[in-house]
DNA sequence: TTGAAAGCGCTACCAT
DNA sequence: ATGGTAGCGCTTTCAA
C-alpha cells in the first residue's frame, strides 16, 4: 500500500542502507558476479525483497553496453505464418530471459533506420526475419559487437548466422510426391518479387524434377502471380487457361490458399483435376476448406536455434558464419494425397 | 569504413569536440530544448553527421527517467485479428517515434511479470491487448506515471484509458440484419471462458432481439464452444443437433469459420440452411471459402486512438479515466447477404 | 568479503 | 547563447 504511493522507485541504495551494507554488495547480491558471503547475500535479498526493489534495466544497461533487449524485425505480420514465426521468437526471447524489441518494416530503409534505432538501445542481439540488410550497417553492428541473425534470407553476409528452413530438401519432397501420384507435367507458382525462399524453393523444384527424368524445358509451367498472399494466388488462379499442370507446387501457404479458391470458382478443385503442395502449414492450411497437402516448416526449432546462434555468436563475434538449414516435413492431406 | 571499425560508439563528446563546442549544446542542439544559436546549432549537427552520432538511449532514458519505449502485452498472436491489431499497433507506434517491446503472455501471472519488467526499461507507456491486469501491478505504473491503455478489455481500472470496438452496436446491427432477413429463431455462439468482449456482445445481442420483440427465453440458442478459436467454432457445428436456428450470431472470426466449416461437413451451408454473422472481419473471412457476413473491427482506428489516450495521460496523469468506443461496420457477405 | 569511487553517456540547471 | 557541473542508477575495478 505504501509502496504503491512513492513517487521514486526504490533504488539499489534503499537497499543498502536497509539491510546495512553498501551498494556494491547490493549489486553483487542480485547479480551474483563478485564474491560475497552467503549470509550478507541472504539479507541483501530480503532487503530487496522487502522494498519491492526492481532493477532499473537503463543503467544497467548504460553501465554494461549492453541491455537484455533483443531486436526483431519482421514484415506483414498479418500473414498467418510470419505471425506463427513471430510468435515462437517471442517464446523463445522471453525463455530466455531477454525481452524483445519489435519494429515492422515496410521497406530497405526502414531497415536500416531500424538497425541503427536497435544499436541505440544497446541491444544483445538483432534478429531479421525479412528484407535484406545492406552490408554497411550490418558491420555497424559488428563493431558494435552486436550479434546478427538472419531467418530464412540468403545467406551471404560475413559474420551473421543464417537459420533457413531446408527449402532443397522440401522442394525435392514435394517434386517427389507429385511425380510419385502419378504427375507428368508440373507447375510452379511463385509472385513475382518472391523472397530469397521462395526463389530457392522453385530452383530446387526444377533441379528435383530433373532429377526423376522429367523433362523441365517441356513439361514445367511457371506461374507468376502479381501479388503475394492470397489474392495474389487467387488471381493467378483465374488467369490460368485451361490446360492444367497435373502437379503443382507453390511457394507458401497463402498463394496455394488462393490458388485453390480461384480454381474452386472456375469449377476445378483438388485433387480431382490437380495436384497441390504448399509450403509452410499454417494453421488455415489444414483447415476443413483447404485441406492444403503442405511443407512443415518448424518454427519453434528456427526460433530455438536462432537464439542459440546469437548468444554464441555474442561470446565470440568474428567466428565465421554458419547456416543452419532446419527440417522441413511433409504433410500429407487432400489436395495431394499419400499414395500407397 | 574507418567509421565501421571503430570499436567504440561515437559520443556527444565526440561530436563536442569536432564542432569545438561543450557537450550541454550539443544536446541542445539535438534535442532543440534549451537557447541554441542557428550558426552552432548548424555546426553541431555537421559535426553529428560526420561521425555518425547516434543517441544512446538507454544514458538518454536513464537521465530523463522515461525511454521512448512503449510496452505492448498480447497473447496469441497466431489468431489473425491479434495479428493484425498488433500489426496497427506497431506501425502506430513507430509513426509516432517510439519503438516498441512486446511480450506475449500465456496467463495472468504472466502479466504481472511483465508489467513490471516494463516498468524496469521505464517504458513511456504500456498497452494491454489481453488479460486483465491486477489492480495492484497497475497501481505501480501509476505511481511512476506510466500511462497503461487497454484495448477491448473490461474498462473497470482507475487511472487507466480504454478503446473498445463498439461492441452493443455491433451486436444490435447483427440481431437487426437476421431479424430483417426474416430469422425468427436465434442461436448465439461463443466459446467458454471467453473475453469480456465476447460476453459483451452475446448480452448485447440478446438485448437487441428482445427490442425486436423475440421471446429470447423461447428463440435463441445459446452455443458453447469447448475451445476457442477455429477448432472450438468446428467441434461445435458438429457437436449441434439437427434444430438449426435460423439465424446465428457469432463471438469472434474464428470461431465462426470453424463453425461454417463444421456445418459444411455435415453437408449445411449459409445462407442456405442458416444465417451466420461473425465478428472481427479479419483476412479470412473474406476468402472466397467463407464469405463470412461480419462486423468490422477498424484496427488502424483503434491503434490510432490508443496511442492518442497514451501521450495525452502521459500528460495529465491523474484524469479520470476514459473509455473509447470504436464503431464497427457490418460487412455483408454470402453468410447473410444484404437484402433489398 | 566488503566499501569507496570512478565512470557508463546524457540532460538540465545554474552561472557566465 | 554557451559552458561547467551535478546527477540519473548501476557495475566494477581497486584497496582495505
């Protein structure tokens, strides 16, 4: 009750003159760095407690370099599986026991205004889960020391991690299950302007089909959708002919969901008259309507390791990258059936 | 590039020293707070430019006692309206020039927790999106002057702003769309332990019938989902006897896809064998699969006035408290098409 | 083991 | 208009 009238928070020096010690021992007590004894540390902490005594993070954070923020850049969160990612990251920095710094970006130079804004803040650490970050300001934050990892982009900048979800792996799964149901002549749908994923995704699909013997030059039709998400894939849905692919594969979730509903207008469906294997498995991918035979991809293990790579990374900043390429695991339902 | 390898963070001393002048104007000079000649303040910010000043915000925090940080608390963000409210949140907050920290919490001890490790970072303010925060943690934010807002909480908290969607005006354009689609028989669906935004719109709902003269003792069915969310909407479509109400009122999206998707399975669909109107409007109610009749929530109004109530309590700390109401806007579409 | 003291980088007050 | 200076609250040597 009284505590809840003060004006000051309680301060690092309230406890020191209540439990009789100086604040250096205070300090010590909470932090456990630096010797003190077990009794003194005992009653430092009932002091503490007894004040309600709350760290102040600022000069903490002034006074180490660095503060228990980790900064998170994310895009269009309204997209089911950017906002699933977001959410396992936030588990895991909150696991953890740092507290996350989140800024959606609509564009490069957000980017970098964003970056700089983290580095103002001291953060421990930088986690990019879209847009490419320009080089010059990366190595703003490698001289900062500032630890940098990249989610499922393309991973070609020195001193950051990359953890990508296998998109050669999912790729050749997916080439493989639409070849063994039968399928003879395949399709790609991607929006123009896709990201370094979904790019590989596509390359590797061709690359897989190959693979099996199918001729790509003949027997691969490549669908550019305008616009990403689902109305992207809707329309691109729409303006298809009628000379359907037997087999298709999509770079996400939310093209394959709009896909399947523009063909659903023109009377077509899955997988009476085609294929359907899309990436992701968001939560709408299985749901009744959709059905969506998908990639997994694990999002709880790409936030687990992109955390664990940047607190390496914070030990020991100028080791060389690493990527990481995380599982990624068929699911099998409607519109591409498990055969056999 | 020799700015890139320099080990330590350029400072106001730095910049001091550069634009020969002492540290206080350079503040000034960045801050424009305090008398500061044109021709130096010129000079100075050169001289910032040069070396690639930035801020630290944690010294600069430390000193004013408040961070241009604004604490954000949501949970479940992989539900689509989350999302894209916390989507609104975001962009208003940076468009304003705070940076965000966002945790997501699991329950109400979460919460405090939470709180307090905002009050730790000395947020500019908080903003609650889920749960109901205790009235003691709230009163710590209070006596250190952090303004807290809640977004369709339940506006009961001294001290504390509310913005809330219109939710008995929502409910009444409901109940008035199915009566005049000639609905007679009336089923509310909502999942148990619901938000208090849900329970407000099932009263309201059944207010509005009375008003319209149904026997709501006699004529509405009361539907209560296990779970919340699409699966919760499912098991209960499935779960429901042939009885059919004519018409349904539904808590939230999400429940009310799972419900359309539910009945489809049991070979039912809207408009044809009921009426269905939800809430929310989130992306997917607008696919091509559900055409879900629904109540607009204006997320970017609701950001927007949030953030308004934030600076203006910031202000004016011990106002009485203010509850928003955000109109919503009944989207027709094939679940319960516009008559006329 | 403990305490004194020197900062971390910035802001704001008070002289000039 | 400008510069000196006293903190903001904490951590961390360095002596004792």
């Amino acid at each position: 009750m009284s505590q809840s009238l003060r004006k000051q928070a309680v301060t690092a020096e309230d406890v020191a003159k209540r439990a009789g010690v100086s604040r250096a021992v205070v300090s010590r007590a909470l932090s456990s760095n630096g010797s003190i004894s077990p009794a003194t540390k005992e009653k430092v902490l009932r002091a503490a407690q007894e004040l309600g005594y709350q760290v102040n993070f600022l000069a903490q954070g002034l006074n180490r370099q660095r503060s228990h923020l980790i900064g998170v850049i994310v895009a269009r969160i309204g997209d089911p599986f950017r906002s699933s990612l977001l959410e396992s990251l936030l588990h895991e920095i909150q696991r953890r026991g740092y507290q996350a710094l989140v800024t959606e970006i609509t564009g490069e130079q957000d980017l970098v205004a964003t970056l700089r804004r983290f580095t103002q803040f001291r953060v421990s650490g930088v986690i990019v889960t879209s847009g490419q970050p320009p080089e010059a300001i990366v190595n703003e934050c490698v001289s900062q020391r500032i630890p940098v990892v990249g989610i499922n982009r393309h991973p070609d900048i020195q001193f950051v991690d990359f953890v990508c979800s296998d998109n050669v792996s999912g790729a050749r799964q997916a080439a493989e299950q639409l070849y063994d149901s039968g399928c003879r002549r395949f399709g790609w749908l991607n929006n123009c302007g896709s990201t370094w994923a979904g790019i590989q995704r596509g390359e590797a699909f061709f690359h897989a089909l190959q693979q099996l013997g199918v001729d790509t030059q003949q027997q691969v039709r490549w669908f550019d959708a305008r616009e990403e998400g689902y109305d992207g894939g809707f329309q691109a849905a729409q303006q298809s002919d009628e000379d359907l692919p037997e087999g298709i594969f999509c770079a996400n979730a939310q093209l394959a969901c709009g896909f399947l509903d523009g063909m659903r207008q023109r009377g077509k469906s899955a997988p009476a008259d085609f294929h359907l294997i899309g990436f992701d498995n968001t939560p709408q991918s299985g749901q009744f309507s959709y059905q969506l035979t998908t990639l997994h991809q694990d999002v709880a293990e790409i936030a687990n390791r992109a955390l664990t790579r940047l607190l390496e990374r914070a030990k020991n900043p100028l080791q060389p990258s690493r990527v990481e390429w995380v599982k990624v695991k068929l699911i099998y339902r409607q519109t591409s059936p498990l055969i056999g």
